[in-house]
C-alpha cells in the first residue's frame, strides 16, 4: 500500500519483491528485516504462493465485489465488505447455514461455544449430500465460502491460535505458520460433494476483506457442522457472570490539565520516568481501544473511564454502556488530588460505584488484537481470575531511590503479601488487560489502609507507592483465589526504532490477543501510530460521534 503521494506505509509489512529472482538473493534480503525465523518463514511462505498465484491475485485486484485469498497454498474468493466486523459476519453465516439445513428436512441445533471459538450446529446423522447440497445454496450470500474437514481428535485446542492473516489492500493474504494438521484443504461448494470431506465434521468459513483497508477474517469468523447421532454432550465450562471494563484516561492536550501538571511537576531532573510529559502523550489510543472492546470483546457489560473530569471529544454522551467516572468521585474528599500518578488512581478502582466484581483494567495504549472469550481472563468454572506473569521478577532488596517506580512499588507489593501470607511472590505482568476481583481488592484495602492512602497521596509516582493490580494478582496467588495463563500478546515500545516493524508485524499476522503501544520517556511517531491504529480499527463504536468520524477520515 502507499501514501496518495506514492510514499510507502513503513508500517504495512516488511517486503521482499518478487523481482528478486535468485534464491540467494531473497535469503539475503530476509536477513537484513532482522526478523525471527518465523517470520521469515512467513514472508517467504508469502513470495512463494504470490509468485505462483499472481495472475489470480492481480485479476482480484482490478475491481469487483470479490478479492483473491489464499488459504493453505489454494487460491480462494473473498467477499469484499464494507466496515467487516467479526461477530456479525459469522453470525449472518451461522443463521443462513442454519436456514438451509432446516429446508433440507434437518434439525440443526447450535451450541454454546467460547466466544472466539467457530460456532458449532450440529445435525442428526444424516446423508452429507443433503448437508452439501444446504452448504451450496449460500454460495449467492456468501462469495466467499470454502468448505474443509475439521479433525477434532487433531486439534490441540490448549496451543495457541497459529493463523496468521494478510493486510494488504485488493488482493488479501493468508499465510498459515505450522498449519493444523485438524483442517484439510478448502472446498469451495460447487460441483459434486468432494472426497476429502468425508468426515463428521466441516468447518466453513466466509473469507472475507473490508473493503476500505483489506483487512480479512478467518478463524474463528468460522462455523463448524457436525454429522452426528444426536447424543448429550457436555456444555463447555463458561462465564455468565457480568465482567466489566475499566480505563484510565487522560486528556494531555487540555490546557487546564497541561497548568495543573506544570505547577504540580517537581523542579529539577524527572525521577526515573515517573513524571515525564511522554508518560502522558496521547495518540488517541482510548478511541481505538475501545473500538477493539466493540469487536473483539462486545461480551463487556460496561465501561467505566476514569478520569480527571475530562470527556473525549468524540464521545457521543450517554451511551447506556460508557460511564465518565472523575477522580474525585473515587477520592471521597481524601488528600491528593489532583494526581499526576497511574499508581494513585489503580488503588481506587474498586471504589466505583456500580462496577462488576470482575472487571478488566485497561491503560489507554491496551488494545485487543482479535476475538477474545470471557474465559481467557477468569476460570470457566471456577470463576477465578487469570493472571499472567512475565518472565522477569522484581529485584531484590527494599525500594531505593535509584530504582524505577514499577520495581519501587513491586518491592512494596512483595512485602506486604509475604506479611498477610507468609509467602514471598516477586513476579511481574505482562502489559495486557488486567483481569480482577473487586472484592479482593477490597479485602487488600482493609488488611492494608495505611499503604493505600500513603499511594492515593503521592501526586507522582513515589518510592512509598504500591501498585493495586499486581498486589491483586499477587495476593490473589498466594491465597488460592487465582490461576496463571497464557495469553498471546506483542510489546511495542514506540520510541524505537523497531516501533515501525514492530506494527507491521502486528498489522499483518493479526495473531496477538492484545497489544500494547507504551512510550517511557519519549515520543513516538505520532503519525504512524495513528494511521497504524485507524487501519487495525477502521468501524467506529456505537458510542461515537459521526461528525468526528467524519474528520478523523478526512484527516
């Protein structure tokens, strides 16, 4: 893709042109990206099938309501939709799937799924013909639908998803890294039902790119059938407790907040990054972000945003599922306000007035990267949260001056759970939504008053602070009441120079749960992140403003 003025997106993918004709030569081209091997894998998968599928790929991309999408090295159509979003895209699939099983005599019944899992309907043992004959009659509504046998004894549903998808405009993209051995080719349905589908069960998925920014949905925009005697299976463990969201935002362009700032900030030398204006840059992230709850997560009961008191420009105002929550809402006429310190707001959190006892704790530069179920952050069936610890711990010792304010309030943290457990946890989080319980969050208030009022008073981040949601997970541990996990997620510090590789790699696989885009001390590009972010999210949420809408396409 490229600029009107014919300058290059950086951040659009890492390209080898299939001019380099010699095999040495794209070798040596895929060692300068400075990729892992993976990714090289993926990029040379990628010249591999454009090369032999190009003339189809070049036909797709003249026009048409149909794009070219290459799926396990076959070429496949992909309907070309405007603002394509996930869930009612396989939810229009799912009702017209089920609409012509009905009309061939059977009696499909759907069952309960994770939500970023395919939809499975189910149909009493019948003769696939039939069920062929139903799939091929929404070849009209659905141009681009293929059909594979699905192995379920094959998939190993405990790996994480390893589908990566194209973003390229016109023509779409994709790649499969290590492919499931559970899925066979694709079919698409026309013709006599072919041999290798014999099998119980299909899965059938409706490719699919926006039409604007190319961006495609496969799995899990996908549906399984299975032909089977009717028996009673088990229904997976889920959450049907409400989970809320929460953020908090600042708006670091107002002029009230840059005066309050200015004549709160210490003089001399920022400490250790704790109070530096980069801390506070604004890239519009909230707005994205909470488009990413919209499609990957529309699950969320509601959102609450903590703030100082300002509202995002964009927001429309009284949207049944958005709550501006203000600071001195949650400091109940305590000292410390107003407060420069993310550490100070966290141990409020729990003080919101209506909120769920399960909530997920955004900063504004988190972002869902696909579909997400409630199940990745608490427990089925025990409800508990899920954690999901780093691969570095906090150092040993007492806070000292020198130390940066997330080891400073790790070191509070970790003494404190060894005095209420006895146990001694020093783990740090990865920065992803942070899933927790309000009532435990209560409990650690009442063991440890004194330590929440000495953090709610600290304008900046302090040596004395502690940090409520990794003192949450970590008490939480110690005590039983929550588990770890995994989660498949990307950090991308904005201030590098791998910043634009790194968004790249984001935008063209698709395969993180979430992401973060954090600047420490510095700036980032404002300019990239932003066009990076408006292509990922192009569908504004229900709870924005069209006329800002309007000029953020404009511009």
């Amino acid at each position: 893709m490229s600029r009107p003025g014919g300058e290059a997106r950086p951040w659009t993918s890492v390209v080898v042109h299939a001019r380099t004709t010699t095999v040495r030569g794209i070798v040596r081209a895929l060692r300068r990206t400075r990729l892992n091997l993976q990714h090289r894998l993926a990029i040379l998968i990628d010249l591999v099938q454009r090369t032999r599928h190009r003339s189809a790929l070049r036909d797709s991309a003249t026009g048409g309501s149909t794009a070219m999408v290459i799926e396990r090295g076959h070429p496949v159509p992909a309907a070309k939709v405007e603002g394509l979003l996930f869930d009612p895209h396989r939810r229009r699939l799912a009702d017209d799937l089920v609409t012509a099983l009905r009309s061939t005599g059977a009696e499909p019944t759907t069952r309960s799924v994770r939500w970023n899992q395919p939809i499975t309907i189910t149909v009493d043992r019948t003769d696939p013909d039939r069920v062929w004959t139903a799939v091929r009659s929404l070849t009209d509504r659905h141009p681009g639908l293929v059909v594979q046998r699905y192995d379920e004894e094959l998939d190993r549903a405990d790996e994480p998803g390893r589908t990566l998808a194209g973003f390229v405009l016109g023509p779409a993209i994709r790649t499969t890294l290590l492919p499931s051995r559970a899925l066979s080719r694709p079919w698409p349905p026309g013709g006599e039902l072919p041999a290798e589908l014999t099998g119980p069960t299909w899965q059938l998925t409706g490719h699919a790119v926006d039409a604007t920014t190319g961006r495609h949905l496969g799995e899990p925009a996908a549906v399984r059938i299975k032909i089977t005697e009717r028996v009673e299976e088990p229904e997976p463990e889920l959450i049907t407790e409400p989970i809320d969201v929460v953020y908090t935002w600042v708006d670091s362009a107002d002029p009230a907040w840059q005066q309050q700032f200015a004549a709160a900030r210490p003089g001399g030398r920022p400490t250790q990054a704790a109070n530096v204006p980069a801390r506070f840059q604004q890239y519009d992230e909230l707005r994205y972000s909470l488009r990413s709850i919209a499609e990957f997560a529309p699950w969320a009961r509601r959102i609450w945003i903590v703030t100082n008191g300002q509202v995002p420009h964009w927001y429309a105002g009284d949207h049944d599922r958005i709550t501006i929550v203000s600071h001195a809402e949650l400091w109940r006429g305590e000292p410390g306000l107003p407060t420069f310190n993310s550490q100070a707001i966290e141990a409020c959190l729990h003080r919101i007035d209506g909120l769920a006892e399960r909530f997920l704790y955004f900063n504004d530069d988190f972002f869902l990267g696909r579909p997400v179920a409630p199940e990745t952050f608490y427990h089925g069936r025990t409800g508990r949260p899920i954690v999901f610890p780093s691969n570095q711990s906090v150092p040993p010792g007492p806070p000292e001056p020198r130390d940066l304010a997330p080891d400073a309030s790790g070191k509070n943290n970790r003494m404190l759970i060894a005095a209420a457990t006895g146990r001694m946890i020093d783990h740090k989080y990865l920065h992803v939504p942070q899933a927790l319980s309000r009532s435990i969050l209560t409990e650690l208030e009442s063991m440890f008053p004194a330590a929440f009022a000495q953090t709610r008073k600290a304008t900046f981040r302090s040596l004395s602070d502690l940090a409520a949601c990794s003192l949450h997970h970590g008490y939480a541990l110690a005590t039983g009441r929550a588990q770890t996990g995994r989660i498949t997620q990307r950090y991308v510090d904005v201030e590098s120079r791998a910043c634009a590789r790194d968004l790249a790699d984001i935008a063209r696989y698709r395969c993180y749960d979430a992401f973060c885009l954090n600047a420490i001390r510095e700036d980032g590009d404002e300019q990239l992140i932003k066009d990076f972010l408006r292509r990922y999210f192009p569908v504004p949420a229900p709870w924005e403003n069209d006329q800002d809408h309007e000029r953020e396409l404009a511009g």
